[in-house]
C-alpha cells in the first residue's frame, strides 16, 4: 500500500472519528428544535414539516416525488367513488439503502444491522440521518423520514426497544405488544398528527421490518382529500360501529369524537375478532388504519383483515400493504407502466389485485 492510500485511510478515518464526536450534538439540538415547535402548536405537523426540511437538506430523502404519475380510474357505477395507482419508479431504490456499502464500525451493529435501530442508523447512513425522539403512552419511539416516500410527508415512527412487529393476544412473557397498545398508542398518534393517516402494517401485511416494531404516517396530498376506503359504503352496527361495505376488502370502521370510547370499542372488537379465528386461520394479520380531524374533532380508524400467506396478488409486483388497501395502488416497474400506457389497468383490475389478498370478516 502506497503512502497516499494510506494518508487517504487515515483522512477517512479521521473524518469518522470527527463525525461520531459530532453527532450526537446535532441530534440534541435538532431535537430541542423540534420539541419546541410541537410546544409552540400543540401537535407534531410543525416539527415534522421542520425534520423533512431537515433531511432533505442532508441529502438523506433522495426523492422529492417529481416523477410520481397519479391515476384515478371511477367506479363503473358510482363516479363519487374510484380507485387510483400511483406509478413511482423511484420506489425500487430503497433497497439500495440495505445492499449499499455499509460497514459499521467495531461493535457498532445491533440486531443484525436493524435499519430502524437508532444504534445503526448513524453508521447506515454516514451521519446524515436524523430523527425526533418523542414519547407516548410510556413508549418511547423515533421518528424518521422514509427516504424514498410514497406521498409529501411520509415517516416512521419505530420503537425504540428492538421488538417484533408482531403482536400478542395473550400474555405469555412474551416481549410483544398488546392489540390494545398498539390501536391505543395508533390512535394517540394520529391525534398528534391532524391531518395524517397513519397506519399499522401487521406481519406479511405490508411490513418492511417485521422484527422492529414501527407504524407509518404520511400526510394526505392536497389533490386526495379522502381515500378509496373512506368513500366505500358502511352499514352501522351502531352509533360507533361500522361494516365496510362494497369493497374489495372486507374491513371494519368506528369512529367518534368521543375518544377515548370509540379507541376502547375498536380494540374490544378486533382483539376479540382475532381470538375466535386465530385457531382456525393460525396465520391472521392486519392493517389498521387512524386518523384524526382536527377541524370536527372525528377520530376514525379503520380494521381490515389479512393473511401473512397472502401478501402478493399474481397481477402485482409489489407487496399489498396499506397504501393499496386504502385503495392506491404502488407501481414501480416498466412492465406495469406499459400496461397503464396501454389502458390495461383499470377499475376492476385494481379490485381483482385487491381481492387476491381478501380475508372474510
């Protein structure tokens, strides 16, 4: 090895010693940043308008969505009604960030290198990546930018602790969480989140990181004030309590501005649901879905049932998590843009994809 490969080594060494050092201070101060702007309003939309610019000026969001290509296709029968797709060829290179060359230092990686353990992220992403510590419900969690999003503002919130994504119906020591913390801590999220969807991906329902647990949220896109799913038919079961109706999925809906009422109702119902199939269909999972409104004071939230052995429909590339459940579907690839070009993905192609992973309530 040459004298100059190894003054460049020991440059490059230097640098990360520097920007290990560093860190930490950036963390701290953005964080008080960020806590005093959710102080100053009263929930979290400033501060995380504040992190995404934040991110984006490190460079560690590598996409700002110019070449996302929206499509709505109408109901055949009811124009009020539609499902939509969004072609986003971006969406492929999140993977990159996982293959990319990642080489932690001694004794740095935790959980087989955990992309959403805050131990890792530093050495993941070279020092760029930043997120918000906040706490709820006596957990502690991270929030983090997706850097390749699916709409404008779109995050993780992951726990701290390293913990399955999984959830538990009966104690049995298992570090797991509860049905009723995880709609619970859902729903007090979103209530901090006015004018997001947030949701839970269950194991094989759409879960990038089934071993770390996580929700995600992402602001609503000004041209989308409502999705598929909220503008399908219900039938009440009472003044809370819904049945989704003429969907392609079946699912549930309570909503109420009382809510602390309609957050208990909601998890009595899925928990006791999931406890009398689960010994005829072992593999159950989910995607739950809350959002809040601030300007009526609604909190709704949503239960749509799934199988982890049906997580890809035949006619799709991609795994059908909650963005296609709430009726939009991700498309990444040349083949799936040329059967939109050609006109060969329509209303009932998208309900077909989406019936492929139906689970009857």
């Amino acid at each position: 090895m040459n004298s100059w490969n190894t003054q460049l080594i020991a440059r490059d060494l230097h640098r990360q010693q520097v920007d290990r050092r560093r860190y930490p201070r950036v963390w701290r101060a953005l964080n008080a940043e960020l806590q005093a702007l959710e102080m100053r309003d009263g929930h979290l939309v400033g501060a995380l308008e504040r992190l995404r610019s934040h991110q984006l000026a490190t460079g560690f969001i590598r996409d700002d969505l110019h070449a996302v290509q929206c499509y709505r296709f109408p109901h055949p029968d009811d124009p009020r009604r539609f499902l939509s797709v969004q072609y986003n060829p971006e969406r492929v290179n999140r993977l990159k960030l996982r293959l990319g060359d990642m080489s932690p230092p001694r004794g740095d990686a935790v959980n087989n290198n955990c992309y959403l353990c805050s131990s890792n992220i530093q050495w993941q992403h070279h020092g760029i990546e930043f997120g918000y510590a906040i706490e709820q419900s006596g957990v502690h969690y991270n929030i983090w930018m997706n850097a390749y999003p699916l709409m404008p503002q779109h995050l993780v919130v992951a726990t701290r602790k390293h913990m399955p994504q999984a959830w538990v119906l009966r104690r049995s020591g298992a570090s797991r969480f509860s049905i009723r913390r995880i709609v619970g801590n859902l729903a007090a999220l979103a209530m901090r989140m006015p004018g997001y969807i947030g949701f839970y991906n269950g194991e094989g329902a759409g879960a990038s990181v089934p071993t770390h647990f996580h929700y995600q949220f992402f602001r609503r896109r000004e041209d989308v004030p409502h999705f598929p799913l909220e503008l399908a038919p219900v039938r009440a079961l009472d003044e809370r309590s819904s049945v989704v109706e003429g969907y392609p999925v079946d699912g549930m809906r309570w909503q109420s501005g009382d809510h602390a009422a309609v957050i208990r109702q909601a998890t009595d119902w899925i928990r006791d649901w999931l406890c009398t199939r689960t010994g005829l269909r072992p593999s159950l999972s989910a995607n739950i879905f809350a959002m809040y409104d601030a300007d009526t004071g609604m909190l709704r939230i949503y239960f749509v049932p799934r199988d982890r052995e049906l997580c890809y429909s035949p006619h799709m590339a991609g795994m059908i998590g909650s963005l296609e459940i709430l009726g939009e579907l991700v498309l990444t690839t040349a083949q799936e843009k040329h059967d939109l070009d050609r006109g060969e993905i329509d209303y009932r192609s998208i309900e077909r994809i989406l019936h492929d992973i139906h689970v009857p309530l």
